[in-house]
C-alpha cells in the first residue's frame, strides 16, 4: 500500500548532517497469527543492488509519526528500514496508562514479545533491496527493550541498538544462541533504571561473553532522544538534544562497524 514516493530532503535530528534521497515510502500490512499489523517501510528507490536493512521498534506509544521519522532517516542515509507494529493496526496512544497497558501484555509474555517482534524482522528480511546478510535492529523504549529480547532470542542480526531501554537479562538457555553484537544508550540520569539494574546487565554481558557497548549520556534522563518527551505528562522522561545528537553518531559507527560500510 504505496503512501508516497518523492524526493525530500532529511535533516538527520540526531546525525547533524542534511541528506537528500529519492525515499519511497511505504504501509505494509502483516500478520503474527490472527493479529492484523501495519508496518512502516522506507528506502531510497534510487540506490541499485541489496543493501543493509534496520528493524525499527517504537516506543510504549505505537508506530506513530516520531518513530516513522527515524525510518526516514535511516532510509536516507542508504539503509532499508521497516518500523514494525507491536501492538496491532497501526494502533498508537499518547496515553500513559493505555500505553502501559498494551507493553504490558509483552513483559508478562516474554515469548509472545519475541515472537511478535520476529514477525517483524521476517518482513524485512523478506524485502528484495534488503541484504539478510546485513540486518540489524533498534528500539527505543519499550522498543529498545524489544531489540534486545530480539537479540537474545537468536535472530539472525549483526546488531542491536537500545535507545533508553529497561535493559531485559538474558536467560540461561539465550546466550548460546545471541549472534549480534549489542549497543546501549543511555541516559546517566535515568531514574527508570536503577543502578542495579544495570550492573545486572552488564554482568550478563561479560558471563555471556558478548560483543557489547554501554554508553552514558550526561544530564540524560529517559527517552531522551524524543523531542516531544517531555509533554507526555510522565515523570523522569525529556528531551536531551545533545544526548540524542551523539547516541545517533554512535548508532551510525556501530552500524559502519558490523556492515563493512
């Protein structure tokens, strides 16, 4: 279901840099089980051949407009990118409490989570422009923790980004299994996360001998690289543009890293 193909030109929110590319933009529709979903896909229609492909995860709100523009940038920086949809036709709320509710039906299903973001990942890695060799995922959120269940079920990534996400454990039985090499934003003044959280985590990290990065961002707090953060009426959450500017230049390295680029 074609939305758009149209030259446009990106300001990269995080990367600092003005790109312009033919991106095509476009709804695609799915399904995990009897569940109805709608995606986001862009990519630039010029470029020729297979290129690298990013999963996008949103945050707690749905695949709304914030998460789309991060599919757009990626797209114009040569990527292939689909923002998959966690919750169902496209559904989004700004609603904390409704928001809250349906992330909840994934943090007491860890399966259900990993599964439904898999379904996901098949639609991307199913794309013809798309290169499976070459895949990655990010999320913010609720959707950086769902990049990292992603990871530690054992999909074929070369990597996972969390933006400010609540930093899952990976189980016994997950670690054998883990494939990409993991990278963590965070904000060094996230009340959301305690400090024992992530010394938990990076213990798993080192036990599971992983490939991993954890970066902290100064005076940053949660979902810091949101612009309209701070006007959900929830406590402990804002914008940092700075935090945002280098989380997305550390994404970009990262990516330059495990795609060869």
């Amino acid at each position: 279901m074609p939305l758009a193909a149209l030259a446009i030109g990106l300001w990269a929110v995080g990367g600092g840099v003005s790109v312009s590319a033919a991106v095509h933009k476009e709804a695609v529709r799915y399904q995990h089980g009897d569940v109805e979903l709608q995606g986001y896909l862009a990519y630039d229609d010029a470029a020729a051949g297979k290129r690298p492909g990013v999963l996008v995860i949103h945050e707690w709100w749905g695949l709304n407009d914030y998460t789309k523009s991060r599919v757009d940038q990626l797209a114009g920086l040569g990527y292939v990118a689909f923002a998959l949809d966690m919750y169902g036709k496209g559904y989004t709320t700004a609603d904390p409490e409704d928001a809250k509710r349906c992330s909840g039906e994934f943090y007491g299903d860890p399966m259900l989570w990993r599964q439904r973001a898999k379904a996901g990942l098949d639609v991307l890695m199913n794309q013809d422009r798309v290169d499976p060799s070459r895949v990655a995922v990010i999320g913010y959120c609720f959707g950086g923790t769902t990049a990292l269940q992603l990871a530690y079920s054992g999909a074929d990534l070369k990597g996972a980004v969390s933006f400010h996400g609540s930093l899952p454990l990976p189980g016994p039985a997950d670690t054998p299994r883990i494939k990409a090499k993991i990278l963590v934003c965070h904000g060094a003044n996230d009340t959301m996360i305690p400090a024992e959280r992530i010394g938990a985590f990076q213990q798993a990290m080192r036990e599971a001998g992983l490939d991993w990065q954890f970066i902290s961002y100064s005076n940053a707090v949660h979902s810091f690289t949101n612009p309209r953060a701070g006007g959900f009426g929830v406590q402990g959450v804002d914008y940092n543009p700075e935090a945002d500017r280098r989380s997305w230049q550390h994404m970009r390295q990262f990516f330059d890293e495990i795609f060869g680029r």
